[in-house]
C-alpha cells in the first residue's frame, strides 16, 4: 500500500506532504516534484543523502510511539501512575458527562473552529482553511472530546493503513477560553488519547505515534505529556524540497510570519525565525499540544 500523501494549492503553488516514505517512495517524490511545489517528507526511517536538487531544510525527528500490538493492560500499566493514568480515572469519574465524538459533521465543525481559536492564540501554526481540513479527510480522522456538551479537545489522527501506524497529527483544546475550562481540559485530553489508542488497537494497528518530540525549553512540558503514555522513542528524518516556484513560496510565507517567534526543531536546535518558518508545513507536522 502506498504512502500517506496530503495534498492542497494555493492559487499557483502547491503542497505535499508524505508521511513515513521508504526509499523508493522518496525517490519517487523527488523526480515527480515540480517547479511550482513545496515537497514536505515527514518521518522517513532513512535519511536522504544531503546536496539533493532542491533540499531547503532537514530536521531530526524524534518522536513517541506506543506499540499497540501488547496487550491493554500492559499499556495502561506503562503509563505514569501520576500525571497520566491518575487523569484517566478522575475523568471516569465523570463519564455520564462526556461524549467522543469522531468524523461526523458536528465533530469536523467543532474541531475547525476550536483548533483554529487555539492555533491563532498558540501561533505555533497558521489556522486550517476549510480546503485544507478537507483535504485531511481521506487521511484523518478527526476527534472531539464534549464535556457537559461542550467541546474542550480536539485531534486529528493521520492513518497509514499499510503501515497499521496512527500519529496524532493536529491537537488543541478550548482551555485558553477560560479558567474552567482550563481546570478540565488536562484530564479530558489525556482521556481522549486513551480512547483513541484502545480504538486503533481494536481495529488492528500497530503503532500509535504522538507525532514529535521537541527538546527545547518551550516545548518541554509538552514532551513529557507525551513520554507520560510510557511509548518508545523513534528517531526519524524530515526534509523539505522546493523548486524555483516553491522557494519563492518558502519565502513569501516567511516574510508574511516574520512577527512570530522562534521556533524549536526536533532534536532541540534553533534557526534564524524565517528560515525556519518558511521552511515547515503550513499543516502542521507535528502538533503543539500540552497536558
């Protein structure tokens, strides 16, 4: 079965982005690529030979999966007593109170405008557009976690079905809206992780991937979020290419978030702002998302 492939334009550019390419595949993408793309290769096991035509930005990537083929009691016994299964319980607490939902049209909605409020106060990405959400929709599977009815957590999942591997792709939550919310939404997000990974493992896939470990101060807590479901680190690789059409693109993003601030890279380096904006998906890679 093929790679994950997203795919969107924007008036006379467009974007891919490949999730988990092998070899083949990334040799594949490289000849394809035209003039006028922005090439994002996200999480390929092996790297690519540096000085390829085009190659604009590397970065190491890290991340956290959680191999579902075990059996679920030893998964929920691998996560930290503390920060992590103590949240689940204190949200079964208040089951009756809590609904999942999971690719209808209500849950889309919700998850459009809570992860674009989010990502537009968090800044760590550009809010979706409605093409773009729905170019996630054969890929993606969108998560809403209600809490008195109201939504407080959202994620969007991406499916590889060849390689039976899920890896959150997109996160945010409705708690920078108010202080109750806030109190709430750590234990719900939590809760909802768990649901999603007792769900994939029922539907036979093997790995859940929490899409990213940053190393830097400002992301610290949200890596030990994630490392607290007591997953494995995977060290993996991810490249951006662009033809003459597509870096003018790179840099007219750049120019367009100059005013956001510096951001961390996967193995906890830094590059100059612009650069390193220009050079990242504007679907987001990898989710900002806190406990």
């Amino acid at each position: 079965m093929p790679m994950v492939v997203i795919e969107f334009r924007e008036f006379l550019w467009r974007t891919r982005l490949a999730f988990f390419p092998v070899k083949d595949e990334v040799d594949r993408l490289l000849v394809e690529r035209s003039f006028n793309e922005v090439l994002h290769i996200i999480q390929a096991g092996c790297p690519i030979e540096s000085g390829r035509p085009g190659m604009v930005h590397y970065e190491a990537f890290p991340t956290s999966c959680i191999d579902l083929s075990k059996p679920i009691e030893e998964l929920y016994r691998a996560m930290d007593p503390k920060s992590c299964r103590y949240e689940i319980r204190k949200a079964e607490k208040c089951r009756d109170q809590i609904e999942i939902g999971m690719n209808d049209e209500r849950s889309r909605a919700d998850f459009f405008r809570i992860y674009n409020r989010f990502a537009a106060v968090k800044r760590h990405a550009r809010p979706l557009t409605h093409s773009q959400l729905e170019a996630l929709r054969e890929h993606c599977d969108i998560f809403v976690a209600y809490l008195g009815g109201e939504p407080v957590c959202v994620h969007s999942l991406l499916r590889d079905e060849g390689l039976r591997r899920v890896r959150l792709h997109l996160s945010g939550s409705a708690r920078l809206d108010n202080p109750e919310v806030a109190r709430s939404s750590g234990f719900l997000n939590r809760y909802l992780h768990w649901h999603e990974i007792q769900l994939y493992k029922s539907r036979g896939m093997r790995i859940y991937d929490f899409g990213g470990l940053g190393r830097s101060d400002e992301v610290r807590s949200i890596t030990r979020f994630k490392q607290s479901f007591g997953g494995a680190e995977v060290q993996e690789h991810s490249y951006t290419f662009a033809g003459p059409a597509g870096r003018l693109r790179l840099k007219a993003g750049a120019f367009l978030r100059s005013s956001l601030p510096r951001t961390s890279l996967g193995a906890g380096r830094h590059q100059d702002r612009k650069e390193s904006r220009a050079a990242r998906p504007e679907i987001s890679e990898g989710p900002r998302e806190e406990g």
